[in-house]
C-alpha cells in the first residue's frame, strides 16, 4: 500500500513536470524607439555593369517592414574625373546611374578613389574608397578527390596566384556552380598577414565538390582592410548561438558619415570560368 502511495505520487509529480515544461508565455518586450538611421549599401568595381546603391532607413524591432529611400540626391565621383548621379529605379529599388532607357557604365580604375555622396532630408552622407591593385590568377583547377572525413568526393577548386609586395591586402571570393552563387550565405575571405613578403603564394583550396563538367564562375576580389573588417563583423553577428564565446550584439561600424550605417566598397574584380574535369 505503501508502495503504491508513492508511485502514485512520483506520477503526479511527473505529469507537474510536463505541464510546467509546456508552458510558453509570450513576452513582447517595451523598447525604446529611436529616430530612424539611414543605411546606405553601395558596391562598385571596375566591372562593366552600372553602379548601384542601395538606400534604406532602420525600423522599430518588432516592424516586418524595411523602409526604402527613394527620394535622396546620390552621386559617385571618381579621381579619375568621372561624375555619376544616380536616380532611383522602382523596379531594381536601387539608384542606377541616369540616363534613360539605358545606364551609363563607368568601371573603376585601379589606383584611383571614389567617393559616394548622399543627400537625404538636408544631411549629407559620404564614404570614399579606392580600387586596390591585386596580381592576376597565376593557375586555377580542379582535383578529383576521394573523401576525406566530412568533406564528399567530388571535384574540388584550387587556385594559385603570386601574393603582391606589402603587407594589408584582403581578397574576397564568389564562387558559382552552373550559375548558382554559392557564397551567398556567407563571405569567404582572406588577407596576406601570415604569408611572407618575398612573392610567396596565395594558395587558395574551396571546400565545395562539383560534378564534372559543372561550370563553375570564380571571382577574385582586392578589397580594402576596412571593408575585410566589416564583412567579418557581419559573419560574427550572424552565426551568433548564444554562447558565452558568441559576439556581442552590436551595430556594425562601417564607413558612412554622418550617422549613416552600411557601407561603400570599391572592388576590383579578376573573374575566371572553368569546366570541372
């Protein structure tokens, strides 16, 4: 009798248990609303295609909606004597270099700078950035590999290309399978900090397997330092788990004046095509 008293009590302490575990209350939490900040999205380089900017203004936590600026005065100026205005193009929801039907293209040149300016609501924002040299690719490949603990057999990319004398480049990739991007969720990137100034190799190995006769797309991009920072502060941000070793929530700094968030890149673009084999 005894016995069945307590089991009969650890069951209904157990059923407590899943009762108590099952319970979600939603909490929408007050915070403290801010004046909108604009954040401006600019990449330019020297490839033949218009320049593009993107413009937007923050938004309360909770909206779903990201507030879009169409009615700024943009303008990219180069050192090299180059003045763009850029208007805003509803179907793109980006600001395209005027002159319709058409855009005008203006690639960058290496070694000289451009600057963005930026009019909105009587304030002026502005980022100036130039487009840095980098050596051409010396060789790129596939392997046919067996697998290797994680990673499937496929055909892997490897690219080999003479680092240039100096410390403090960073490069940039995409990479396209069959015309499908696949870097968009994430940046991968590299500097010469560990590397020896003598013309040593930047040794490239991409950890994706393609199929052969898969086409694949390589873009090899020279960005500035501060932009390498950038795009890495984005990537800690965004594989936060909420760990102790996560990053600290943050605004990302970038490059725009006056309050402004985002950023303005200068690129300057190598791009190859191979087949796998």
């Amino acid at each position: 009798m005894k016995l069945n008293r307590i089991f009969k009590n650890l069951f209904l302490l157990l059923l407590a248990l899943v009762a108590l575990s099952s319970c979600r209350d939603e909490v929408i939490l007050k915070l403290n609303n801010s004046a909108p900040a604009v954040v401006i999205e600019g990449n330019i380089s020297n490839d033949s295609v218009p320049f593009s900017v993107k413009i937007t203004t923050t938004s309360d936590y909770y909206s779903m909606n990201i507030p879009i600026v169409k009615d700024a005065f943009v303008t990219i100026s180069g050192s090299d004597g180059t003045k763009d205005t850029l208007v805003y193009d509803e179907g793109y929801k980006l600001y395209l270099p005027k002159q319709l039907p058409t855009y005008l293209i203006h690639p960058c040149k290496v070694g000289f700078s451009y600057t963005l300016n930026v009019i909105y609501k009587g304030k002026t924002y502005s980022a100036t950035e130039t487009c840095l040299p980098q050596n051409p690719i010396d060789s790129l490949k596939t392997l046919n590999m067996p697998k290797r603990g994680f990673f499937p057999a496929g055909y892997y990319l490897y690219e080999w290309t003479r680092e240039k004398p100096g410390k403090g480049d960073c490069y940039l990739w995409n990479l396209y399978q069959n015309d499908t991007m696949l870097t968009k969720d994430f940046y991968y990137l590299e500097d010469d900090q560990y590397l020896e100034e003598n013309g040593q190799y930047l040794t490239t190995d991409f950890q994706f397997p393609f199929h052969l006769n898969d086409k694949i797309i390589l873009e090899q991009m020279a960005i500035s330092r501060q932009f390498s920072n950038f795009l890495t502060a984005i990537q800690s941000q965004a594989s936060r788990d909420g760990s102790p070793f996560s990053a600290p929530p943050s605004n990302i700094a970038g490059n725009i004046s006056n309050g402004g968030m985002g950023y303005f890149a200068v690129r300057n673009i190598i791009r190859k095509r191979l087949v796998a084999k």
